[in-house]
C-alpha cells in the first residue's frame, strides 16, 4: 500500500501536484477485547468534526477520509462495512471474499479487487468438470466463509452431473480418521479442502498416518499457497494437490522500494520519525521489525490487490478533481459518494492487468491454478491452468503439465461408469451420479442429451443400428438406367415379353383346333413347349406331350 501511494505522489499523470495521505492500523486482532477498540478508530474515520451524523445529507457530508481500504477477513469487514456504507464512503477491499458483501442494498458502497467466494466455486467446479469426475467430497471449516462456500458449491453443480458424495465440517472435536476412512469407503477419490491452514494441515497429516493415497485434493484459496504444508515431510504420499490462486502480477520497483524504505527507517532517529509522521511520508516505526528480504520473501497472493486498491481511489480521484495533463482543481469539493460514483466507472489497465468492476462492485477475475510438486526435493509449484473473466470466460488447463500424463490415467472418481452406446441408465441410489447400464429394447434408442434413463421407440419410416444414440430414417435410392441391375432387369423383362407374345401366338394360331394339333405345334417349336410345360406344370396336356416326344 505505501508503495502505490509513493508511485502515485511521485507520478506526473495520475492525479499530477496532488498527494494522497493516509493512515494505516490495525483494527482489531481476533481477541473480543479489541474490538471496540478497532469501532472506535472506524467512528472516527466517519466522523465529521468528531461526531457522526448518520441521517446527514451526502451533499454537505464531508468525513475525515474520503475512502477506505481493507479490512482483511470476511467477519471483520462484515463487521466495518455498515457503519462506513450508510454514508455513501468507499470501502475498497483486498481479503473478504464473502459473497454477502455483493449485495449492494446492504453494502452499497462496498467494492473489492478480490474475487468472491461464487467465483473461486465455478473455477473448482470447472477444474472437476475439465477432468471428466462426477463423485466429489467437500470438507469445510466451522465459519462463515467455509458455510457460505458449500452452499454455493451444492447450488452451482444443480444439472451439471456432479455429486456431492460427502460433506464434512472439521473442528477440533472431529474424528479425522472416521472421515477419511468414510471418504474411503465411498470411492470418493477428489476431495476440496475449503478451510483455513489450520484444519487443512490437520486433515492432511490424518491422511498421511492413515496411509491415504492416490486422491486429488483440490485446496481453497486460505490454503492453496501453503508453503509450510508444501514443505510437509511425507505430503508426497497422499496424492496429488490442486491449489487455486488469484495470478500474481508483477510490481516493477516493489524490492528497490522495499530496501530503500527499510534503510532509511534504521537511518532515522525517534524523533525525526516523530516528526516525519506529521506530513505525508513514508516513515513506518514498527516496520523496522522485519528486514528487506523477510518483507519481500512474504506470501504475494494479497499485494496486487492492495495495490489495485489504491490505484482504483487514485483514478476515481483523478476523475473527480477534473485532472488535466498537468494540474487538477485542487480547490473542488470531494464528497465520497463522487468518489464511489466514479470508482463504479473505473475501467482501466495496471502492470498487465485490467481493472474494472461489474454490478456488484466485483473485479475481473484472473485466477491460476497450481499443481504442487511434492514429489521433488525442493517442493515447488507450478502454473498448470487459467480462469479469466474479461473480457470473455476462460478456462484453459495444460494436460501435458498434469501428473498423469502419459504415466498413468485421469484419476477415477464417478460414482458408476459411463454406459456404453445404445444402453441406458437406471437409477441406483439417491444420487443421479450412480447408476446401472440397462439395454434398450430393439428398434429403440437413448438419446443422452435428451434423457439418458429412457430409450425412445423409433418411427415405423426408420430403423435403428444397434449401438447408435438416434434413429435412422430409410432413405429411397434410384437406379439409374445404366447400372448393371436396371439393364438386366430390362433384358430380362423383354425376354419374357417376348416369350409371352410367341406363346399367345401360337394359342392364338391353334385356337379352333383339336388338343392334338396344338401338341403337334408345340413338338415342331420345342421352346414353346417348354413354356408351356412351364405355364401348365403337371396338366394332362403337358403330360401328353411329353409322352409323344418320348414315342
């Protein structure tokens, strides 16, 4: 954050002659006795002239800050976020990721440059979709960000062919070896872990002393940068592990920074430090503590967002204040809610990213997913997949960087196996995921984007090919005059004509004659009796004339 607003008072486009103050604490710590504490440091922000004023008018509103940042964690902003959105102030957040807070009736001015719980859910949902599994466990925490994340989870896989074969809430009284051997047992081999460090480490080691292997864990984003549990021995056994991170942006001049700021600071003394925090600097007593490469070496994950942050103030700002290429109307009014309205409009790039915010006040999401080498000596991840929402949805994995590539098959986790062509399902169980392969009757077929558990009859003007999924409509084919059929057919038809007319000729020839004088014609003409021993095949009068041939 210091190191945005530095950029920014240093930069000679963005908000040019302007320089941003600000001020940084903690507003509260997990212990119940800080938190008014932390309500009364909120108060004050809000405050105008040391007092608040809720029904105030927003056009002669004007508190001691124009605009907040942070806090981190869901409860904590749940807790922040009414007092400052009734009036109209900007809480731009980095680290809630709850999807209550996109409700802009209750949160209106709330927005964030972190993606929210529903789409870390549709990438999960994605990632089991893409590796064609259907028979999933969840394991969730006991707070609201785990709650909220199942019922996201149960409500998005609704006509999607996933399974939710079993749910767990871990705590501290959970039998962790009772549910892995549940999850065992059900031949469930995915399991999302969407819970803090805490039980995720605790689940994982469980799987590690009851000799889990071979599952695919896909962890939640409170875990999926673990590097303690990265580095866990033994980590290697359980399976394969699948992390899902917001991609890290790079922050050119961060580390110069870094080393520039801490260097100065032990160059301080206490009270040119004092005296220094009465401007708009850079001093920073407590962060002293902590050396250049310990701040550098921290987790990533959140910096992007933090300085998104910033900048998305700083541009709505820029707008406000009517800023040219070299000036802004430092003289204008800036009421917050101007600043929310502009922020609402932001669509602009940043080191490689694009900000911008929908509806409710969320980002454009960009999130990695990362396969966890646990296998090597060092551990290391590795980028395997993509989610982006701008401009458009996509989601790409590499299968080549996927661990069974070419080694092994895609792990299998469906509750039953695919039916083959011409068979259909039926049902077994609760779970629409698990069924039996039924044979459709004959001249009937199953269509499986139609209705996989029906075999429909077909047309009496079709047929079916067994193992096809439709019916297939008979089709009339002509013969054309110079195929080999047609011309026999016609050669044949002829002959026959002819024969016909030399039979009629010669009935026609002899009809007022006695039987004997037509059985001395068919004698002279041998063919014609032929014909006629054909047409009156046992007669007395073929019978006769055979008799006279013999004699």
């Amino acid at each position: 954050m210091r190191f945005a607003v530095e950029e920014i008072n240093n930069s000679t486009t963005l908000l040019p002659n302007v320089s941003l103050g600000y001020e940084i604490f903690d507003h509260c710590s997990d212990a119940t006795s800080s938190l008014s504490v932390g309500h009364y440091d909120v108060t004050s922000f809000i405050s105008q002239n040391g007092s608040v004023k809720p029904k105030e008018k927003l056009s002669s509103h004007q508190p001691k800050v124009i605009a907040l940042i942070g806090p981190y964690g869901n409860t904590r902003t749940i807790t922040v976020a009414p007092l400052v959105t009734m009036d109209l102030i900007p809480l731009v957040n980095y680290g809630a990721t709850t999807y209550k807070l996109s409700d802009k009736l209750q949160y209106p001015s709330f927005v964030r440059t972190i993606p929210n719980n529903k789409d870390f859910i549709q990438i999960i949902i994605r990632i089991i979709q893409w590796c064609g599994w259907n028979w999933v466990a969840f394991l969730g925490g006991l707070d609201s960000y785990s709650e909220e994340s199942l019922q996201l989870f149960n409500k998005y896989i609704r006509n999607t062919g996933i399974c939710l074969a079993y749910q767990e809430v871990l705590g501290k009284n959970v039998n962790y070896s009772l549910t892995l051997k549940e999850i065992d047992k059900l031949n469930v081999n995915v399991i999302v872990v969407f819970t803090g460090p805490q039980y995720a480490k605790t689940i994982i080691k469980a799987a590690m002393a009851n000799n889990i292997r071979d599952k695919v864990w896909i962890a939640g984003e409170a875990w999926s940068m673990n590097q303690q549990l990265l580095r866990e021995p033994g980590i290697e056994t359980i399976g394969t592990i699948i992390g899902i991170r917001e991609r890290l942006f790079t922050l050119p001049g961060f580390n110069e920074f870094v080393f520039k700021a801490t260097g100065t600071i032990k160059a301080n003394t206490s009270s040119e430090s004092k005296m220094q925090t009465k401007t708009c600097n850079q001093a920073c007593d407590n962060c002293t503590f902590l050396t250049a490469k310990e701040i550098i070496n921290e987790n990533s994950t959140l910096s992007f967002a933090i300085y998104a942050a910033v900048y998305s103030i700083a541009h709505a700002l820029h707008k406000v204040l009517q800023c040219r290429m070299n000036e802004c109307h430092k003289n204008a009014t800036v009421n917050p809610y101007m600043l929310l309205r502009e922020i609402k409009k932001l669509d602009f790039p940043l080191n490689g990213h694009h900000v911008k915010y929908d509806a409710n006040g969320d980002p454009a999401v960009s999130y990695a997913v990362v396969l966890w080498h646990t296998e090597t000596n060092p551990q290391w991840t590795e980028i395997v997949g993509t989610y982006d929402t701008y401009p458009e949805i996509t989601f790409t994995i590499n299968n080549s960087l996927l661990p069974w590539h070419n080694k092994v098959s895609v792990p299998f986790s469906n509750c039953s196996s695919e039916c083959k062509e011409g068979f259909s399902r039926e049902h077994a169980g609760y779970h629409d995921c698990c069924f039996l392969c039924k044979k459709c009757p004959k001249n009937s077929y199953v269509n499986y984007s139609r209705d996989p558990y029906t075999c429909f009859p077909c047309a009496e003007s079709e047929w079916y090919d067994e193992g096809s999924m439709t019916c297939q409509t008979r089709s009339l084919v002509y013969l054309q005059i110079t195929d080999f059929p047609s011309t026999a057919a016609i050669f044949s038809n002829v002959f026959l004509v002819i024969l016909l007319i030399a039979t009629f000729s010669v009935f026609a020839h002899n009809y007022d004659t006695p039987v004997s004088a037509l059985q001395q014609s068919c004698i002279n003409t041998l063919p014609i009796c032929a014909l006629m021993k054909f047409l009156f095949a046992g007669g007395e009068v073929i019978n006769g004339m055979e008799r006279m041939k013999n004699s």
